[in-house]
C-alpha cells in the first residue's frame, strides 16, 4: 500500500489529477451516501475509469468496493459492477489503451507489478475470498461471470495463497464445481479456465476436483463440443484433465478404474480422408495425444502403468492410435506425437508389444510397420524429431521384450535371410544405418541393435554368427569385426559414439563376445591408442567410452586368449596408459553433460542432432560398470589369481546350487502335483462323502416311504379282504341274477306257449262265431259276439306289443289253461237253439271280462319285474365299478411297492460301490501319507449297522 501511495505521491501531468480528483468523488459518494441508486451509479463510474486509472481506482476504491459486496448484496447491478471494477484493477490481461511514449518506457514493470500487489491486498483479509466464493454461488449471470473471472485472476497472480484459502474454506472447491454443470456456456468455460488455475501443482486440490465428478462432466463438455473437432473449449478441458492426472497417482488410479480410458477412444477416430486438419484440431489431438502418455508415462508406477497399457489394448485404443500411425495425410507433429504415444503404450507389456508387432502398413506387399518406422529412422530427409521418435518407438518395442528381441535378431542370421530381396526386413535395415555415410542413421541404428541385445545373452552369442559381404570378390566379414574396421577408419564422433555403445553393450555379461573381439589382433592396440593421445574436448567422449569397452574386455574376460589374459592386459593399461590416466578417461563419460540429460528419462529429445550422443539405457551400464572396471584395473595378480580361485569355487559352488535348486525345483514341482492331486482327491472324497451323506439320506426318505407303503398296504389289505366280502356278497346277487335270467328265459318259453294258446283260443271263438251264424243266433247275440270279438282282438294286440317285456307265472297259466279247457267244454256241449246260444253269449262274457281282468294283472306283474329288474342292472353295475376301481388301485399299490423295492435294490447296490472306492481313496490317501482318522472306519461301521438292522426290519 505505501509503495502504491509512492507511485501517486509524485507530480504527473495531463488528465490524472482531474481523474484522480472525480475517483474521490465517486469513491466518498459509495462510502457516504444513503440511496442506492447514487451508490449504484458511483460505483457503475469507478467501472468505466477502472481500465484508464487503474492505479487510482486501485488506491482509493478497494475498500469501498469490497463493502459494497459486504453490504449491498440484494442489489445484483451493483454487485456486478463492483465485481467487473475489480478485475479491472487486479487482472493483467486487458489490453492498457493508448497511453503516451514516455509512460508506455516508465510503466511496464510497474503495470506487471500491480496485479500481483493489489491481489496481496484483496486476499489479506481471507474473508474476501470466502465473501467472492459466496457470490460466485449466485445464479444471477451478472453476479456469477464477473466473480468468475475475478476469482480466476486471484489465482493467476497469487495461486498458492489462494488455493490454500479455497482449500480451507467449508465446500469451497464443491462450490467451483457447479460452474461446469451451468447451462450458460459462457460461465461454464469461464468455470473451466478457473479450475486450470485452482488445480495448477496442487495435488489435494486435483483430489478433491477428481472425486467431485470432474471427469464425467468434462469428458461429457468434449464429447459435446465434437472431440478432437471442436473448439478452443475442448482444449481448455483437456489442459484442465492434464492438470488433475499428470503425476497424480491416486486420480490416474481414479480414472482408470472409473472405465474413462474407454471414453478416449472416440478422440482418435479420425476420417479416412484426413483433410480438414484445422490448426485447432491439431492442437487437440496433440492434447489428447499428450494425456494418453501421461497415464502411460514411464515415470508412473509400474502397476500402475501396466493396468493402463492393457485398459487401452482391451478398449480398442491402442488399435485407433496405430490406424492414425499407419494413415496417411497425417500432419508431421501429430504424426510425431501419436509414434510417441504408441511408443510408451507398448513399453514394457507383452501383449501390446506382440499386437504392434503384427500390425501391418496398407502397402501392397503389406509390410510390417515396425519396418515402415525403421525406414523412416535411417533416412536422412525425414525430420529429425520423428527419427527420435521413431527409435523411441523401437526401444519401447525391445524393452523388456525378448521375444521381439529374438525376432529382431534372427533377421540377420544367415538361416534367415531372404535369398530373392523380394522383401527387406528389419536387420537389414539396421545393417545398412549402421554403415551408411549419414552419421545420425549411424548412431539411430547402433542404438537399436543394442537395444536388440539388452540383458539376452543368448542374443549376444547368436548375433556373432552374422556375417556381412563388404565387396564383391571379398570374403564376408563378421558383423563385430565391420564395426571396429570402421571405428579405425577414424568416421564422425556420433558415429564412433553409436559404435562404441553398441560394442559395450554387445560384450557386457558375454565372455565369448570378449574372446571373439580380443582375437583380433588389432583392436586393443587401437583402444589403447585412442585412450593414451590427448585431444580435444569433442574426442574426451571418445576416449573414455574406449576406455569402457577395453575395461569390458577386463572384466568378462575368460581367459581363453593366452596374450589376452587379464593380467597381461592390466599390465598393458599400466605401461602404456597409466591406471589414473585410465581412470579418469573412463569418469569423462558420467562428467559429461549429455549423460546427465539422457540419463533423466528414457525418450531421446535433443535440441538438435549434434546433441544425439548418449541413450537411457547405456547411462544404466555406465553406473554399473564403471565402479567394478576401477577395481579390476587396480587388482594384482595374485587379487586376480585369488578371485579366479574365488570365482571357481563359486562357479561350482552355483553348479552344486544350481543342481540342488533343480532338484529341489522338481521336488517341489513334484510337490505341487501331489498336493494337486491331493486336494483332486480331497475334493474328490468331500464329493464322495457329500453324495453318500445324500444318499443315506435318500435311502432314509426311500426306508420312511417303505415303512408308510407298508403300513398303507396293512391297512389297505384289510380294506381289500373287506371289499372282498362286499364282492362275495355282490358275486350271491350276481348269481341271484343269473337264475332271474334263467327263470326270464323260463318266462319267454311260458310266454310263447301262452301266444300259441291264445291263438288257438282265437281260432276256437272264430269256430263258435261260425257256429253262431251256422244256427240262426239273434241280431242281439250277434253283436255281442262281434263286440267281444274285436274286444279280443285289442287286447291280443296289446299282448303282441308287450310280448318282449311280459314273463308270466306257471300257476295263472295253468289256470288259464284250466279255464281255456272248459270253455271249450261249454263251446262243444253248447245246443244249436236259442236258448243255447244265450248261455253260450252269457259264458263267453264271462270269460272275456276275467280274461281282461287276468290281463290287468299280468300287466302289472310284468311292470314289477321289470322294475325289479331294472334296479338288479343298476346294483350290479355300482357293483362291478366298485370292483374296477379297487382292481386298479390294487395294481397301482403293487406296481408303488415293486418300483420301491427296485429302487431300494439299486441304492443298496450304489452304497456298496460307493463303500468300495472310498476304501479304495482311504488306501490311496493313507499310501500318500494323508492321516486318516479311525473315527471315519466307526462311523461308516456304525451306519452299515444300522443300514443291516433297516434291512431286517424291512424283511420282518
């Protein structure tokens, strides 16, 4: 503050001290007066001075503004202007307007000054920020956006002030949350500018903001805003995501297991065409790019970046990133930048780095794009950055990777080698960088064949076979032997260094790689040479890598050559070096500047070509090289002679230890398979004992059912023999029916014979009527005799229609036939006079009134036996079905009983199977040396017991 009132204190020309004078005004107009419109309109002034006389407005309005906000909060208009003023004072990013030469030369420091000063003084008193978090919480556009911005340029100018007061306040960074779910777009961005800020290199801050949902909301913004499409809003999202992911472990975490990874694949689905590559999109893909790698980044832990490497190989992204790396029309930096990507996504995982292995270029042949980016790599006119990138690639493809190694490698074997050319393949393209005359694609290619042979021996001794054809006419020449022709030859030192590299790392940890270089007589003789001369500054580096590579030959030395010995070459050292010379040429290396940069992080980035000396890898070597060749240079003989004897004793030492670990290797996967077997057969045996414990069980259900059929079948004997007796007793009646048959058929006959009869009765009346005629009878007595004709005559057509129903009884047709005798007694003995004929008249009706009356009762007699024998049909009938129905049910119960003694038979034959292989498994387990308890043999005795006593009961 006193040095703002020094700024004022001295004289100044022009309009400022007419400004500075109606500031005051203003200002004592806020502070004094009572309407709130006057207050209103103040305040609206000091807004528009605020940009011209920041300073002033600065100095003299602060406090009232801030009690404006304090007091006046019910007023959104004023609130709003008084929030707008304050940024003008505080923010350094409005454009100043025209001022004159002589303040524009005096005021710029003090301009970039002020901000950060009046920002100390607004946040001094904590309560302003809390009070701004308050009103950034208003709904009202007027309030909000200029509180935004505000609180935004608070943290630009002080940011760690600031975040620890948002951090403290009560839900302060909750509350700055809500700005990306406003509808307004403007207060939404503006909302996303903010948080930048707020996360900036504070890592609880980038907690709080991750499990407030952050990356929902902005992955949702970019989707919206068409990813890798869309505007400058989608970049401030993807600067806001790296802020709360980079070297932040528990939110990449956070963001993993929350499946977002899956939600990055979209980013990268660019069109076939690939036109339309506006700056903007280039710029977001490049983001998007960068923030792939940043949950991939080798400085990550090495759970963590593993679970994200195969998150994207699972989601697809991997597959998108190497469309884009194969595609064409792709802009140089993307293209750059997505190699790089792809480089870190594979580094290290197995299963990524075989899925980049198979993955093929769209050329016709196909070629694999391993091949494509190693062309790219040797050739001089590609851009440097993406050589770097491409061997980053590389790297990232061999680490750890022994199965590309070996793929790598085997290119060169001459066993391998494509005899018609028709196809080149890697090895021969690292061949020919290696021996090419551009020194860049020298270094490039010897990096990559050292990477090839990383930490694989076996590799090491195989890549020994290789043989190179140098001219026509001349003998083929090993691939370690062209490598020292050509350091001799005296090339660039990038090319020397690349070399160099590659030779120490060919040899490191591989005796016969030492034994083949030492055989050639001239390549001591030369290392020697290079580190005794003193030169330059450019050839140090040179030196003291020759110095590596001849202690190498030191160090893993087998002894095999017998001018090559260690002791004699130590006494080479020693006469025409010198052991401190030779130490300190070999410390020139890790005193180098470019070490120390290539030892930091694994991806190559030089500033230019001529920096392209030293790789990641080959520094590790260095370290741990260096401290051992200074003690073997400083051994004596009889140190060597004692750690030959130490290193042989030790060599048999690891040979016993080496047999016993192999022996106890196949114990313990003997081991592993007997107690695999073991817990087969444990498992196997709870089974067992699981299925026997069911099946006691349902042969305990199978016994309660038996004993319940047995006490059913008891009872439902006793209801049968009773049936029995009501079918005795229904068979009587069936026989009682059978002589009712009988005796009808008996009527039948009667029946029939009383038909004949009756016939000849009716031939005996038409006689007398003949008779009659015959003698002279009276009208009267003729009538008479026709009526009881025709009365005859309909009741013998009444007989004839019941004749099938009608079964008379012997006695009344007996007397019938008594009757019949005697009329025809009358009939004969009848005299042909009249007085005759009317006795005969008189008998005649007589007779047929008794016969209507014998008729009636015959009639009534034939209706009763039927009706008796209707009821006979229906006893027999409820007779016969209760028979069947208890036929049936008899047949059920046997069947019921047979099927259960079957089922019991089997169980019974399963229970003794079963007895049997768990004796069988008791015999195994015991044979394994498994305890088996005795208690076991109790209990299974114990049930066959009570099973025996179950089945005696049954037999009982």
């Amino acid at each position: 503050m006193n040095f703002l009132r020094g700024v004022m204190g001295g004289p100044s020309a022009g309009p400022q001290p007419s400004g500075a004078e109606t500031i005051q005004k203003l200002c004592d107009r806020v502070a004094s007066s009572t309407l709130l419109d006057d207050r209103r309109d103040a305040v609206r002034a000091l807004k528009s001075l605020s940009k011209k006389y920041r300073l002033e407005v600065g100095i003299q309005a602060m406090e009232h503004l801030i009690h404006v906000l304090q007091t006046d909060r019910s007023d959104s208009e004023i609130i709003g202007y008084a929030l707008d003023t304050l940024y003008n004072v505080i923010s350094n990013d409005l454009e100043e307007e025209e001022q004159d030469d002589s303040e524009e030369e005096n005021l710029p420091k003090q301009v970039d000054n002020l901000g950060s000063q009046f920002t100390e003084i607004f946040i001094k008193q904590q309560e302003n920020v809390t009070l701004l978090l308050t009103l950034v919480e208003e709904f009202d556009f007027h309030v909000r956006w200029p509180g935004v911005k505000l609180l935004t340029s608070l943290l630009k100018q002080q940011g760690p002030q600031v975040q620890q007061i948002i951090l403290v306040s009560p839900m302060g960074v909750s509350r700055l949350m809500d700005l990306l779910a406003d509808s307004r777009e403007v207060i939404r961005n503006d909302g996303v500018l903010l948080l930048q800020q707020l996360t900036k290199s504070n890592a609880a801050i980038q907690k709080i903001v991750a499990f407030e949902n952050a990356f929902e909301r902005l992955l949702d913004i970019i989707t919206e805003e068409g990813n890798s499409d869309g505007g400058i809003v989608v970049e401030d999202c993807l600067l806001l995501l790296q802020n709360l992911l980079k070297n932040n472990n528990s939110n990449q975490n956070f963001f993993k297991e929350g499946s977002y990874i899956q939600r990055m694949k979209p980013w990268f689905e660019v069109g076939d065409d690939n036109c339309g590559w506006s700056a903007q999109k280039v710029t977001n893909l490049h983001l998007m790019l960068q923030l792939v790698r940043v949950l991939v980044s080798p400085t990550n832990p090495p759970g963590a970046t593993s679970s994200c490497q195969k998150a994207m190989f699972h989601c697809g992204l991997l597959q998108q990133l190497c469309t884009i790396l194969m595609a064409t029309g792709v802009p140089a930096d993307i293209l750059t930048e997505t190699i790089n990507t792809v480089s870190e996504v594979i580094r290290g995982c197995q299963m990524n780095q075989d899925y980049f292995a198979s993955v093929n270029a769209p050329s016709n042949p196909p070629r694999p794009a391993i091949v494509v980016l190693l062309m790219s790599m040797v050739n001089e006119r590609q851009p440097f950055v993406l050589r770097c990138a491409v061997l980053y690639c590389f790297q990232c493809f061999l680490y750890k990777n022994q199965k590309g190694q070996g793929e790598i490698v085997s290119t060169l074997l001459p066993s391998t080698i494509d005899a018609t050319g028709s196809s080149v393949s890697a090895g021969q393209l690292l061949c020919g960088g290696l021996f090419s005359t551009d020194s860049l694609s020298n270094w490039c290619a010897a990096v990559a064949l050292a990477h090839a042979l990383q930490e694989n021996a076996t590799l090491k001794e195989q890549l020994l076979r290789v043989q190179l054809a140098t001219s026509i006419g001349n003998p083929p020449v090993s691939l370690l032997q062209q490598c020292t022709n050509i350091l001799s030859q005296g090339s660039k030192v990038q090319t020397r260094v690349g070399l160099l590299m590659l030779l120490c790392t060919w040899l490191s940890n591989c005796s016969i790689a030492v034994t083949h270089f030492l055989h050639n007589p001239a390549n001591v003789p030369f290392l020697t040479g290079q580190i005794a001369e003193n030169l330059g500054e450019e050839e140090q580096l040179v030196q003291g890598l020759c110095a590596l590579l001849l202690g190498i030959s030191i160090y893993y030395n087998d002894n095999s050559l017998e001018n090559y010995r260690k002791e004699k070459l130590k006494q080479l050292i020693e006469k025409r070096i010198g052991r401190e010379n030779f130490i300190e040429k070999l410390g020139f290396i890790s005193k180098h500047e470019l070490y120390s940069r290539a030892a930091q992080k694994p991806q190559p980035s030089f500033s230019s070509p001529d920096h392209m000396m030293f790789d990641h890898e080959f520094t590790k070597l260095v370290k741990e090289l260096e401290g051992v060749i200074s003690k073997a240079i400083y051994k004596s003989s009889e140190e060597d002679k004692k750690e030959e004897e130490v290193k042989k004793t030790l060599e048999q030492h690891d040979n016993i230890v080496t047999h016993y670990k192999k022996v106890i290797r196949e114990q313990d996967q003997e081991l592993e398979e007997l107690k695999q077997r073991i817990n087969t057969l444990t498992s196997q045996n709870e089974q067992l004992q699981a299925t026997v414990t069911q099946q006691v069980s349902q042969i305990q259900q199978h016994k309660d059912q038996y004993n319940l059929l047995k006490v059913q079948l008891g009872k439902d004997t006793q209801h049968h023999n009773s049936h029995s007796d009501t079918f005795q007793m229904n068979g009587i009646q069936v026989e009682e029916v059978s002589k009712l048959k009988e005796e009808l058929e008996e009527w039948k006959n009667k029946h029939e014979l009383l038909q004949v009869q009756l016939r000849e009765k009716d031939s005996m009346i038409e006689k007398l009527k003949s008779s009659q005629l015959e003698m002279g009878t009276t009208e009267q007595s003729s009538q008479t005799s026709k009526s009881g004709g025709l009365e005859h005559n309909s009741e013998l057509q009444e007989l004839e229609m019941l004749r099938s129903q009608i079964q008379l009884q012997s006695a009344e047709i007996s007397k019938l036939q008594m009757e019949n005798q005697k009329l025809q007694v009358m009939n004969t003995a009848a005299d042909p006079v009249s007085g005759g004929s009317g006795a005969t008249a008189v008998n005649s009706s007589e007779l047929e009134g008794r016969l209507q009356q014998e008729i009636r009762e015959l009639k009534s007699e034939v209706k009763a036996l039927s009706e008796e024998k209707e009821s006979l049909k229906q006893h027999l009938d409820s007779s016969s079905s209760t028979v069947a129905i208890l036929q049936d049910e008899k047949s059920k119960l046997q069947q019921e009983v047979a099927e259960s003694k079957k089922e019991q038979d089997d169980l019974l034959v399963l229970l003794a199977d079963q007895d049997q292989k768990l004796s069988a498994l008791k015999i195994k387990l015991k044979d394994l040396g498994v305890p088996v308890e005795d208690e076991d043999d109790i209990e299974s005795g114990d049930q066959a017991d009570e099973d025996e006593d179950g089945d005696e009961e049954e037999q009982d």
